[in-house]
C-alpha cells in the first residue's frame, strides 16, 4: 500500500500545513490510523487535486506531495 504525504493550506481561512498523510485506502492494517490524516487518495488523485483545485470538493488545498512508503 503506497502512503503519501501532503503539503497545502486551509480553503477557509489559508492557514498551511505540511507532512499529513494520505492514503488511497482504509484497509491498512501496518500504520496506526491516528496517522492518516485523510483516506481516498490515490496518487492520481493527488496530482489531478494539484493540478485542478478548483475541480476537488475537499476542505483544502494541496499544493506538493511525496511518496512516503510502499507497504
């Protein structure tokens, strides 16, 4: 299972984060689920949520990411 780590900010009030993990799926077993900041998004869909934000019906903004592991 591939995890991702996010960077971006806030839509309603701008304030940014960074290092909060994403992964495609909520059938992971290996990582505590306290550490996974928001499940459903796969690469795809973060490069498409970069590229477009105006098209993603999330609560922010994701401006850059990285691959974290592949379990």
């Amino acid at each position: 299972m591939e995890l991702f780590e996010i960077s971006g900010f806030w839509n309603d009030v701008k304030t940014e984060f960074e290092g909060y993990i994403v992964s495609p799926s909520d059938e992971i077993d290996e990582v505590n689920d306290d550490d996974i900041f928001f499940y459903g998004l796969s690469e795809e869909d973060i490069k498409e949520a970069i590229r477009h934000p105006e098209r993603t019906c999330l609560e922010f903004t994701i401006t850059s990411y990285s691959k974290l592991e592949t379990i």
